[in-house]
C-alpha cells in the first residue's frame, strides 16, 4: 500500500508538461500592432480615423448617452427646468464629452439643413467697429431705445452667452479686437414660434450672422436687436472659460488661432507688428528705396556669421543652403546702379531657440550708396524714435519689463537722439582695468592667447573653435551690452569681426561698423561696405581658414560676389535689422514666440501619433 502511494506521488511530481500553445501568425501581429499605431476605422460621427477597439468603444459609450436621452425625453418635464438651455448643462462636461455631443448635433444639422450650420454666404453691412463708431456716441440712441426702420448686418464670433428667461438672450459678438452686445428678444424675431429652438444651436465660440436693429439696453449699453442671427460656422470645441481665460504658454503658441480667439493682447501684438513692418516700409520709400526681393536658397550661405540649413534640389541632384542673409545680392544690385535697394523677408539660421532666437525670423536690409556707417548711424535714431512716436502717438519712452510683464523690474527706454556710443576695444579697457594689444594685432596668436586669458580670469565660458573674433564677442556680451538699456551703439569693431565692413579710415586694424543694442540685446547692425575685391578676397580666405579650424558659422568663398566687386561697387553704406526682436522691446515681450504667429515648437510625441503628419510648427 505504501509503495502504491508513493508510485501516485511520483506519478503527480513527474506529470508531463502541456503541449506548447498554438503559434500566432506573425501577419496577425503585424496587422494588430498596425492597427493600434494608426486608425484604419472611421467614426462616423467625428470622421476620425480610429481603432476598431477605439471605435467599439466610442460606439458603447454612445449607446448608454443615447438611453439616457431617451429616458430623459420621456419624463415629465418641469417648467422652471424648461427655462434652462442645453448649453449650460454643457458646461460642466470635459471637453471629449463636449466636443461628441457637440460633433453628432453639427452631423445631424448637416443632414437635415435645418438650418445649414456651413453656409456658403453671409452680406455684411458693417463692420463692428464701425458699428460702435456709427451708433456708439452719446445720444445717438437713447437707453431702452432702437432705431426701428434701421437695419444692420454683422458677423463675428460669440464669446459670452446668458439667457434671461426663455425670451432673452444676450450674447457678446466678438470681432476686429472689439465687441458688441446682442439682445436678441423673442418678439422682435422674424420667426417667434421657433425662437427658443432657433437659440439652441448657438455656443461659445461660434460664428454667426446678426440682421437687426441698433438699439441700447436699458441700462445703456450699445447692442443690435436681431430679427434673425445665422449660424455661419460652429465651434464644435469647449472653449476656455471665460474668467480664467488661456494662459498656457504651450498651447498659446501651438494654437495659434485659439490664443487669438481668447486674447486680445496676443492680438495687438501681431496688429504692433505689422504697424511697425509697414512703417520702416514707408520710411525707405520715402527717402528713394527699391524694395526688391533675392533668392532664398543659394550654393553658399554667406552675407552674415551663422550656421546654415541645408536642403537638396532633386532635378540638379545638388545640396543648397537656406539663406542666413540676403547681404549679399543685394549689393550686387547697387554694383548694377539700383543706388538705394531694401529686402523685408525671411533668414534662417540653424541655431539654438531660446528667449530671442528663433530658427527663421523677419529681417529688413538696406544698402545706399554713396553713404557711410555715420549716415546711417544718423538714419538709424530718425527711423526708430519716429517709429516710437507713430506707435505712441508722440511720446519717446517706453516702459521695459526684463523678466515679464507682472516683474516689478522695469526699465524706462529713452528713444530721442542722439544715443550714446560705446567705443568697443577703449570700453573693454575701461570695465577689465587692462590694455588691449595694438588693433592691428587683434588677429594674431599672440592676441588670442591674451583674450584666452582675458576670458579665464574673468570666468567668461567661450566653447571652441575659441578664435579671437568669438572671444571678442564673449567679453563684449558680458561687459559692454549690459550697459545698453536704452537704445545705444557698439562702435570700433576689430576687423576680424566682421568680414565684410570697410577698414576704419583712421584706425588701423578697425573696421567702421557698428550695433545698435536696448535692453542688453542686439537688434540692428551695420558697415561702411567692403568695396575693393583684393581685400574682399583676402577676408573671404581669412573665414575659410576658420571654418576648416571647425567654425561652422564662418563663411565660404563667393566667387560671383567677388567678380561683383570687381566691377565696381560704388561706396555704400548697409544696414540690417532683426525686426521680431525689435517688436519684443516695443511691446514689452520678453519672449521672441510672442511676436512669432508660429513659432518653431518641438514635437509633441504620444504613443498614437508619433507616426503621424507633422502639424504646422512642427507640432504633431
């Protein structure tokens, strides 16, 4: 019997294991994986593509809403319930919910047309702003009062909603940075009966159509009284609450058009902007300027120190450079006798984004002939304080704030000529109590040990290639631009820093240029222009050498520019200007994104659309 006991333990020690599972088809997996990285069903309701787990999912949610409807629609309805309209209970919905039922009541309009929520036409017979301009003034209108026999058409966009009982609504009508009141009342309708149904298809953020009357309220403000309001285009998302309103950076810049929806700050920024774009416009026309344009791919990035894009024309199978300057075209067309030429356009630069830096920005060059850097110098106080007055309505000082707007860090920029002019090599003497070698020497060895030095002992960080020009520029960051608050010049440049400037007429190892500085940052820069081709030559070689030492930024040879010069360019005098970073300082933005419609953003990558299009900005 033992032995019998211990044959069944053994027998349940020793059992053999189960056969293995059935494999699963390699194309099964692949086809899984493909499904759940990329949507292959299309909800029918919001016309996404989808997973079909995403899509069975969606569709047993609807069902449940569905029987809560209907249940809902078969109980006895209480009459001050019947008062309250769809669109408050929507509020407290997260914005998926929303944007569903939102989604299916658009469908279901654009089935039935009843009415057509996309309409191909709406006449407009004013605009708000001028409607508050034409009806606003004291007296116009008397309070409780409209102007029967008066009809106006407006569009724009609806902000606020609030009923007053079944009968009244008041809506806010959003449009040209402005805002005008609805008071839409149910006996001045064109259709009463279906009033209340009429009014239920309107949300926040919609697009609509108003044909009414100028009227005032009671209390007296300004508004229309429709007999008719139109649904032009909805907004099928939940729009940010109107007290707290949009705040999140992120998504101010990646939606673009929200944070102008929501901000009217955003708004005057950009309508700054252009302000400022059409007035140097009109400044240069007006003293003779052709406004011209020049390519913006080319064999060589040259015109500026900078790192380039490159891209690759497939006909010609060749690499090209997008443009870090249009400098130089633009001189070769003074070589041609246009004696005054500006481009305003696009740069690109491959180079790091942060507070003032964007990949590709708006700059504005000029050239004169027969002009100097001191003309300019001059040309450059007349074209900003003016512009400053334009934009102030006289006035020359603007208020700064360095680390953002609610910062108690304030600085008062002071506009009116003449600015001051710091001398770069006697201003570094002064602040590191040091005396520079000979300016003729500045691009030496024996000059880049001293700056090497120089930056040690003062903890100035340069990464390599450390050449005389980028330690230079190192000391200068550090010690001269921090005294430009207020607009001012760096003047006295060595001419290892800048190849394409003219050699200082009395100082010899200089060149005449100078930089406009305000608020410790650059943002003009110009040359009396290198005009003689040996010298223009020997400088390009002198970039070549340092872009084999490992300077990405420096320049190539141009050969064509070089044969420009040997056809004789007239002396003339060039100018640039960064306009965003320009725009920052005017209108008080310490962040180059604020003053970009579409900055460069970083992707955003999530497990469901890391393999998706790439969305303007560089968004996914």
């Amino acid at each position: 019997m033992q032995r019998l006991i211990s044959l069944r333990s053994s027998a349940l020690l020793f059992r053999p294991p189960p056969p293995p599972p059935r494999c699963i088809a390699p194309v099964f997996l692949r086809r899984m994986a493909t499904e759940n990285a990329a949507g292959t069903h299309k909800d029918p309701v919001t016309g996404e593509m989808i997973s079909k787990t995403e899509l069975k999912r969606r569709e047993k949610a609807r069902k449940i809403e569905a029987a809560k409807a209907e249940k809902a629609a078969a109980a006895p309805q209480k009459a001050p319930a019947a008062a309250k309209s769809s669109a408050a209970d929507e509020e407290n919905l997260s914005p998926n919910q929303y944007y569903e039922i939102r989604s299916r009541h658009i469908q279901k309009l654009k089935e039935t047309k009843n009415p057509n929520p996309y309409p191909h036409k709406f006449e407009v017979s004013i605009s708000i702003t001028d409607f508050i301009q034409k009806y606003g003034p004291e007296g116009k209108i008397q309070s409780g009062q409209k102007l029967d026999g008066i009809t106006e058409c407006l569009a724009g966009r609806i902000h606020n909603v609030r009923a007053s009982g079944q009968n009244l609504r008041f809506y806010d009508l959003h449009g040209e940075g402005t805002k005008v009141q609805i008071m839409a009342n149910k006996q001045d309708a064109k259709d009463p009966d279906n009033f209340v149904a009429n009014h239920e298809h309107f949300r926040r953020g919609d697009i609509v159509g108003v044909i009414g009357t100028p009227s005032r309220t009671k209390k007296g403000e300004l508004s229309i009284a429709p007999s008719e309001m139109i649904l032009l285009a909805p907004n099928l998302h939940q729009l940010p609450s109107a007290h707290f309103g949009l705040k999140d950076q992120e998504t101010r810049y990646r939606k673009r058009y929200l944070d102008l929806i929501m901000n009217d700050d955003t708004r005057r920024i950009f309508v700054t902007r252009s302000r400022v774009i059409n007035y140097v416009r009109r400044f240069l026309d007006n003293l003779g300027f052709l406004e011209v344009e020049t390519p913006m791919m080319s064999m060589i990035a040259g015109g500026a120190t900078a790192k380039p894009f490159v891209t690759h024309h497939n006909d010609l199978d060749l690499d090209l450079y997008l443009r870090i300057a249009p400098e130089l075209y633009l001189k070769e067309l003074i070589v041609g006798g246009l004696d005054r030429v500006y481009e305003i356009g696009r740069v690109f630069r491959n180079e790091g984004i942060d507070l003032t830096h964007n990949p590709e920005f708006t700059i504005c060059e000029f050239y004169m002939a027969y002009a100097d850097m001191y003309d300019i110098m001059d040309l450059t106080e007349s074209l900003v304080e003016g512009m400053v007055k334009y934009l102030t309505g006289g006035k020359t000082t603007l208020e700064y704030h360095p680390e953002g707007k609610n910062s108690d860090k304030v600085y008062q920029l002071e506009f009116k000529r003449p600015w001051p002019r710091y001398d770069m090599i006697g201003t570094l003497e002064e602040k590191l109590g040091v005396k520079f070698p000979p300016s003729d020497t500045l691009h030496t060895d024996e000059a880049n040990k001293f700056l090497r030095e120089l930056c040690q002992k003062h903890n100035v960080e340069c990464s390599e290639p450390r050449t005389n020009a980028r330690l230079l520029d190192k000391l200068v960051g550090e010690f001269i631009e921090p005294l430009c608050i207020s607009p001012a010049f760096i003047v006295g440049h060595p001419q290892v820093m800048s190849p394409l400037a003219k050699y200082h007429r009395s100082r010899p190892g200089l060149c005449e240029r100078f930089e406009g500085f305000m608020c410790g940052k650059e943002f003009c820069n110009a040359y009396t222009e290198l005009n003689d081709p040996f010298e223009q030559r020997l400088r390009f070689e002198e970039q070549l050498r340092q872009k084999e030492q490992g300077d990405d930024e420096a320049q190539g040879i141009d050969e064509t520019f070089v044969d420009a010069l040997e056809h004789g360019l007239p002396p003339t005098g060039g100018w640039g200007i960064g306009i965003d970073r320009l725009v920052m300082f005017l209108t008080d933005s310490t962040n180059i994104k604020e003053v970009l419609l579409f900055p460069a953003m970083k992707p955003i990558e999530t497990a469901a659309n890391t393999t998706g299009p790439v969305g303007p900005s560089g968004q996914v």
